[in-house]
C-alpha cells in the first residue's frame, strides 16, 4: 500500500509537471503575450515597443528558462534600462544590491504576481478557493445526500414505476448543463417580473420581491438561503444524475445477490434488508463515483460563479484567463490538477479500504 | 392502483401534446403562439411520421435500430432526437421554416414577448415574432432554428472524429499492453486532469488561431479516420491483393481528399503572420471551414478523445481473453485483424451506447463554449452563444436566454433517453 501511494504521488508530480508546462507554453506564444503587453501598457504600442516592454520584462526569453524562473531553480532575470534602473524578476528598483534574490519560484514559495489583479497570486489564490470551498462545501452537502437517496430508492426494486420515474430524473438532470439549468432557475424563481416570484408576492406568500436572488455577489460576506440556495442547487443538480445511477446500478446489483436472497427467505423485513444488509455494500461503487466527480463540479463551479456573479475560484480562472495573466493562471491550474490527481489517488485508496476483497501488490 | 394512475397520466399527457400539435397544424396561428409554431414546423412533423411509421412498419428487419421500437423511452428519446435534426435540416439547408433572417435586425421590436406581431409588416413578411425579439431585435425562433443546424453539424461529426481516435489509439493500447499502454494512457490522463473550460481559453483564443497551433493538431487529429479506414481494409483484404489494392487506392483517395480539403483553408494547411505552409490549391478545396469553427471543432475533440481512448482500452482489455481471439490467433490472423474485426464487431454495444451519451456531451461542450464567448463570432445563432447574450437581461426578459436553453436541453435529454434505450434493447439480447 505504501509503495502504490508513492507510485501514485510519483505519477501525480510528473503530471502537475507536465501540465503546468504545457499551460506556460501556450501562454508564452508570442500573440498571447503580444496581447499581454498592450492590455498592460496601451492598445495603440508599436511593435517595436512592445518588444521592448517584453524584453524588458524577461518575457522573451527562451521558454524553457523562463519555466526554470518560475520554478525557481534558474536565476531570476534582471534588465537593466539606459537611464541605469536595474529590475528584475525577484526585486524591484531600488532595492539593494545585498538584499536582491537569486532565486524566487514555486520553490522558494513565491508563486508571482497577478498582472490584472496588481497583487501577489498566493494571498488572491487562497482568498478565492476559500469562497469557492464554501461553496462546494454546501453543493456536497445537497448532492451527496440526495443523489445516494434517489439511485437506493430507484435500485431496491428494480424495474417499478417508482425506479422508472426517479431514473427518468437522473436521466433528466444529467442532460442540464449549468447554464441550462441555472438560465432556467433565475428566470422562475428569481425575476422580479416572471416566473413565480410575482405571483407569491401577489399573494403574501413571501417578503422580498422575487423567491430567491439571481445573484450571489452578496453571500460572499454572508451567504443564507436566499442568496445562495440557486448556485448550489444548480452544480449539485448536473452532478446529481450520474451519482445517483450508478448507486442505482449498484444497488440493483446488491439486491440479486444470494445473501440478499437468503435474508429475504429468512423473513426479514424488507426495510432492515435495504438497510442492514444491502445498503453497507451497495455504497462501495458510488464512494469512488463522488470522489471523481469533484473535479468534474470545477466545470460547474466555473460557469455557475459566471452565471451568478460569484467572485470564488471559477471567476478567478475566467480572469485570469481572458487576460492572459500568467503567473495567476499557472497558479490557478496547478491548483486545478492538484485537485483532479488528489480526489483520483483519495478514490483509488478509499476503494481499497472499503472493500476487503480487493488487494494492491 | 398508483402505477395505473401513473401510467394513465403518462399517456394522456403524450396525447394531450399531440392534440396541441395537430390543433395547430390545422388552425393554425388563430390558435395563439403554440399553434402558429406547430404549422411553421409542419415539414418537420411529416418527416417525423414518416419515419416512425417505416421504422415501426419494417422494425424486424432493422437490426438494433428496429428494436429501439419496442422501448418507450428509447421512442421518446429517438423522437426528440430527429424533431431537432429534421429542424436543423429543413431549416438550415433548406431554408423552409425560418420566419425571418436570423441576423437581420427589425427596428422597434428589441426585447418585445413572444408573439408580438411585427411592427410595420410588408405583405411578405411573417406578421409576427412567435418567440419574441432578442436584445438586439433579432427573431428568436428563426435564430433557435438556425442554430439547431449549428449543432446538428457540428455535435456528431466531431464525435465521430474523437470515436475514430480514440477507436486507433485505444485498440493497441488494449490489445498489446505493455510500453505502449503506459504511454497512451499517461498522455490520455494529462489531458483528462485539464479542466475542460480551462482547455477552452487556452486553445479557443483568437491569439492561439494565429499561432497556426489548431491547424497543426487538425493535421494530426484530422488523419485520424484515415489511418482507421486504411488498416481496416488492409487488415481485412491483404491477403487478396487484386482486390485490396484498387479499394484502398479508391478509398484512401477519396478520405485523402475529404482530409487535405478540411485541414486546408485558402489554399494553405498553417497560415500564420510569419510564414506559411501550402496546402490544396482552392479549386480543388472541396470545402472551407473558417479559422474560428475550426478551433472549436479541434478542442472539442481534443477533450472527447481520451475519454473515448479509455472506454475502448478496456473493452479491448476485457475481449482479447475470449476464445474467439484464441481462436482467431490460433489461425494466424494478424493482430490488425484480431482488433478490428474480432475485438471491435463485439465491442460495438457499449459503444454505440457511449457514442449517442457522446453526442449529448459534445452539445453541451459546444454550449459552454458559447456561453463563455468563446470561438464561434458573437452573432452566430447558436444556442450557446444565444444564452450567453440572452442571461444579462434574464430577470428582465428571459425568452431570449430561455427559449435556447429549453432547445438544447431538449436535445440532450433526447439523446440521453435514446442511449438509455439502445442500452436495455442491447441488453436484451
């Protein structure tokens, strides 16, 4: 078991590794950081300046050596301008010459500075995974529960109306994308002049205007019900639909087992089967199922903080992105891969704890 | 007593649909938005019965496809599925069901309800928006059609693309094991830990289209199909050399064409501000896709592919430990053969299964595509990009966003109930 999670963490460093290069490369290709230079300088700048904007800077030089900047095992570049300024990647003008760094990477724990943001990428990174994580924290706390609920109640009798209309739901739901979904929610449920909203505040029903609000800007500093119930309920839906069929498809598989028979013709009550003896194995399959699927609501969290207007983790990628910020977009990928190989190796190691029959050599 | 409630309602709410729909065939637009609607889909409704009712009359004979009759939900689905691509066909094609100029903009009638008639109509012109106007007072049922043949293009080809892919790629990979699975599969995860949206803005960008780097991978993906078509035919037929040679030089000129065609744009396979690399000369250029169209075809693939790579690495995984391929191997059939025509025919279930729930899948990549701006220009009628104009005013006047948003979930549950269905027949069995 220690060998296969060294194996795994090995596997993990050389694709975070390959992955950030990758995202470096396509961000360092002239265009992007043509487009770089004149968003940050000004949108009428000759080409020769923005060479020398780039030059200056340390963004043309070879890729590879930029990558090792960055990473923190080449030394950081330093230009000096004619009018005897001396830059550079680590220190700014003016510092001096004793205090001025060799070396600052991922290494050394500076992980850049955002372009767009004008500050450091740790600190904004954090800050934002920190909303994000609120919110994922209660689309799990939505999904997980009912997704389990409705693939056991649809898989403990296999092929009833009951089975046939909750899995027509998670048919139904998996074929919602966010912006379906969401597009849907606030038209219904959040405009002040559609949808529901206007008929129970015609009828005393509620105090606000609309039943819930179509923005969450504002349950970044406090989220309740009202102005956060649509976002979470929005990822946890798309999300929902696959967990639920394959516990479903578990479940269903479980039920023809021959214990299950045996307890059947023992005269157990069929609710001590469903939950005793069949729930406890049945749980096995949709565990890895969940584990998998977090890096598949980054998707949902990226367009829901769009759609709503959420500042977290989502938003800050769709910025980072669209301005070519670099370093922030790096920072922000790694953060993304970490999380997709971590929730794999937790899946992968998780499965193997709950289930005895399974052994790693 | 529940379950026959339960059914009645089923049934009476599909009659109920049906009643509204051939209501308004016959009445008409007197019969408010819904009927006026359901006359202007008249050809669709036709190409509908015709085909269940040719389907339904021969489904004996039709394999696979003719039992997909026998299910309801694999109906419903199959239903909705050809509602969409009949619409896309007439309306894109044929130009027969648009009421107006998806682009054109009509003065006065910005953001106006579904149904509103036209302000200051001539005698030809169609006397009302049934969906209303959009933002920029464009008609929001004949963009709906006009992107529905958007989709009903792009969806399919490019999960045929990401199939053929991954089908050569994940073959051997399965089949051999070894060195070259390591490999394969390594690659296949990298580019399954991006996130999708984030391989979206870095490739669908218009800087990466004039680096030339979404002509290079259309090379690369592009030749995909080739390959697969070559070694199919060679692996089948190498043995009978007079017939091989003129089917492959037929069909390896024709695909050879049809790829040189597609990965070439004016006369040019990269075409960057530097330099450039020549490609068919256009009179020979069967077809152009655009730059941007391209990026999106080529991302989207790109994302499909490991995913279809891992599905047929274990199938194949799973098959070769059957006898027939003993048996096929005992013969001294090449492995080409034992993987294209031993190990494929019998994968052919689960896939056909995973291809329609790829189509689906494929829609809504597009759809997120353009909800983020991405790729396709600003103005293209389809569903995502409409979404994406129609949500800043969605608590205002959500048809615009609304009507798109319905039509493409339509479709994907559509395909999503047919795969559901294609699944239990092919279970059946």
């Amino acid at each position: 078991m220690g060998v296969f999670i060294l194996r795994r963490l090995g596997v993990i460093l050389l694709t975070a590794f390959c992955l950030t290069f990758i995202v470096f490369w396509l961000t360092n290709l002239y265009p992007n950081l043509e487009k770089l230079a004149k968003t940050q300088g000004n949108f009428r700048m000759s080409d020769e300046a923005v060479a020398s904007y780039l030059g200056n800077r340390g963004y043309l030089e070879p890729t590879p050596l930029k990558f090792g900047q960055w990473l923190g095992v080449v030394p950081g570049w330093v230009t000096e301008t004619q009018d005897g300024k001396v830059f550079g990647r680590c220190f700014q003008d003016g510092t001096p010459v004793a205090e001025r760094p060799k070396f600052c990477g991922i290494l050394q724990g500076d992980w850049g500075y955002s372009t767009v943001f004008k500050e450091d990428v740790g600190p904004t990174v954090i800050k934002r995974l920190g909303l994000t994580g609120k919110l994922m924290f209660f689309v799990l706390l939505l999904m997980v529960p009912s997704a389990l609920i409705v693939g056991v109640l649809a898989g403990m009798r296999e092929g009833t109306r009951l089975d046939r209309s909750l899995s027509t739901f998670s048919i139904a739901t998996t074929a919602t994308p966010e912006y379906v979904s969401g597009v849907i929610f606030i038209a219904v449920l959040a405009s002040s002049k559609f949808g529901l909203s206007p008929l129970l505040a015609e009828w005393g029903w509620i105090d606000s205007k609309t039943l819930f609000l179509g923005s969450a800007t504002s349950a970044m500093k406090d989220a309740t019900f009202w102005n956060f119930f649509l976002p979470v309920l929005t990822i946890s839906l798309y999300g929902m639909g696959y967990i639920a069929r394959m516990t479903r498809a578990s479940m269903t598989e479980v039920m023809t087992a021959q214990y299950i028979r045996t307890a059947r013709l023992k005269g157990v009550k069929f609710s001590n089967i469903v939950m005793k003896h069949a729930l406890r194995n049945a749980l096995i399959a949709p565990f890895t199922v969940i584990m998998l699927q977090i890096p598949w609501l980054l998707n949902g969290v990226v367009i829901v903080e769009t759609l709503f207007n959420y500042k977290g983790f989502g938003w800050l990628l769709v910025q980072a992105a669209s301005n070519n910020d670099i370093e922030l977009l790096l920072a922000v990928s790694v953060v993304s891969v970490v999380v997709v190989l971590a929730t794999q190796l937790i899946s992968d190691i998780g499965y193997v704890l709950l289930n005895p029959r399974i052994r790693i050599t | 007593m529940f379950a026959k409630t339960g059914s009645y309602a089923f049934r009476a709410s599909i009659v109920l649909i049906l009643i509204y729909v051939l209501a308004g065939i016959f009445v008409g637009p007197t019969a408010g938005i819904v009927g006026a609607i359901s006359r202007q889909l008249l050809p669709v409704w036709l190409a509908l019965v015709v085909t269940f009712a040719v389907s339904v009359v021969f489904k004996r004979k039709l394999g696979l496809y003719g039992k997909l009759f026998d299910s309801t939900v694999g109906m419903i689905g199959f239903a909705l599925v050809m509602f969409w691509v009949f619409t896309g066909i007439f309306g894109g094609v044929f130009d027969v069901l648009v009421t107006h100029d998806s682009l054109s903009q009509v003065s006065g009638m910005k953001n106006k309800l579904p149904g509103t008639p036209l302000a200051r109509a001539d005698a030809t012109d169609y006397p009302w928006f049934l969906l209303g106007g959009d933002n920029l007072a464009r008609d929001v049922f004949s963009r709906l059609i006009k992107g529905s043949w958007v989709v009903i293009q792009i969806a399919p080809m490019a999960t045929i693309f990401a199939f053929m892919v991954g089908i050569t790629l994940g073959l051997p990979a399965g089949y051999y094991g070894g060195k070259l699975d390591v490999f394969l599969s390594f690659l296949a995860n990298l580019i399954l830990a991006f996130p999708v949206i984030l391989i979206f803005y870095l490739l669908v960008t218009p800087e990466i289209v004039l680096t030339g780097l979404p002509s290079y991978m259309a090379i690369v993906l592009f030749i995909f199909p080739l390959v697969f078509v070559a070694v199919l035919l060679n692996s089948r037929y190498y043995t009978q050399p007079s017939v091989r040679t003129p089917v492959l030089i037929a069909v390896l000129g024709l695909f050879g064409w049809l790829y040189l065609s597609m990965i070439s744009n004016d006369g040019a396979l990269v075409k960057t501000s530097t330099y450039d690399i020549p490609g068919l000369p256009a009179f020979l250029d069967l077809f152009d896709i655009g730059p941007g169209l391209l990026v999106v075809f080529v991302a989207v693939v790109f994302v499909n592919a490991p995913t279809v790579f891992r599905i047929v690495r274990g199938l194949a995984l799973d098959i070769k430990t059957r006898d027939y391929v003993a048996a096929a191997q005992t013969r001294g059939e090449g492995p080409w053969y034992i993987m294209l025509w031993e190990i494929l025919p019998n994968a052919r279930g689960p896939l056909i299964v995973d291809f329609c729930l790829r189509i689906g899948y494929t829609t809504i990549l597009l759809g997120t595509l353009g909800f983020f701006g991405l790729g396709l220009e600003s103005e293209s009628p389809d569903w995502g990009t409409t979404i994406n104009a129609g949500r800043r005013l969605l608590s205002l006047y959500p048809h615009a966003a609304i009507v798109p948003a319905l039509a493409l979930l339509s479709l994907v549950l559509g395909l999503n109930l047919l795969a559901d269905g294609l699944r239990e027949e092919s279970l059946r069995d």
